[in-house]
C-alpha cells in the first residue's frame, strides 16, 4: 500500500523471451522513455444500417502503435538498446502500473520498427524518437 506523500511512477521495461529486462527508466544504465503515446486501447467498430437505426456488427480491438521519445545520456547506452533487441527472438513491452493497493504489470507483443539516432544535443544527454 502507498504511503501518504509517496511518489508513484509508471514503469517501461522490454523484455525478451527469457524473462531478461531493459530498463526505459534508468538513463544512468540504459534510457528513459518520455512521452509515450498509443497505451490506451481502441476498438475497430463497423456497423449496419438498418432503417433509421445503426446496429454494431463488428467489434475488434485493433494493434495500435506506441511511440515516444527514449533519452539517453550516452551512446554506449544506445548501443546497449540496440544489442538487446538484435539479440533477442521475441519482445514485449512491459508496462507496470501503480494502482492504490500496489503495482500491476501489463504486457504486449511487440516489434520495434524504429529507434532514431540523433546527435546530442547538449552535454547530458541526446532524445531517440521510437515506434513499438
């Protein structure tokens, strides 16, 4: 249970086929996923029309797409990124979220399709757009 005053985060992990983890919330060790977008749900929804009236007919979740801008404080780090996915077979995101009696984690299938490399930018870190 959370304490009065407590901060709770959400939580971005990937994790590979043998349960191993890349932190997206450790830009000392790895990178630090900012903005993320697409982890609602929605659904494809068509309908019939009958009359005046419009009646459901089919309902089907769709895959959606998350992105978001990953922040790294170094190259090396990147390149650690880069090595974890090319090494793996299959990926899922983990997303862990803070409820007010704990934590639960959701997963999802996914496939990067693209990781930008961009220069820094200044002497802390550089951003990377991505899409999951």
């Amino acid at each position: 249970m959370q304490k009065r005053g407590e901060k709770v985060v959400r939580e971005f992990y990937i994790e590979n086929e043998t349960g191993q983890r890349f932190s997206m919330m450790n830009i000392e060790e790895g990178c630090f996923l900012s903005s993320p977008t697409g982890l609602g749900y929605s659904y494809d929804i068509q309908y019939s029309q009958i009359g005046n009236d419009f009646l459901q007919n089919i309902r089907k979740l769709t895959q959606g797409q998350i992105g978001g801008e990953l922040i790294f404080k170094k190259y090396d780090n990147y390149k650690k990124l880069v090595d974890f996915i090319e090494s793996a077979n299959f990926l899922k995101l983990v997303y862990k979220i803070p409820f007010e009696n704990g934590f639960t984690e959701f997963f999802k299938d996914i496939d990067i399709s693209n990781i930008d490399k961009s220069e820094i930018r200044n002497r802390r870190s550089f951003k990377s757009a991505c899409n999951i």
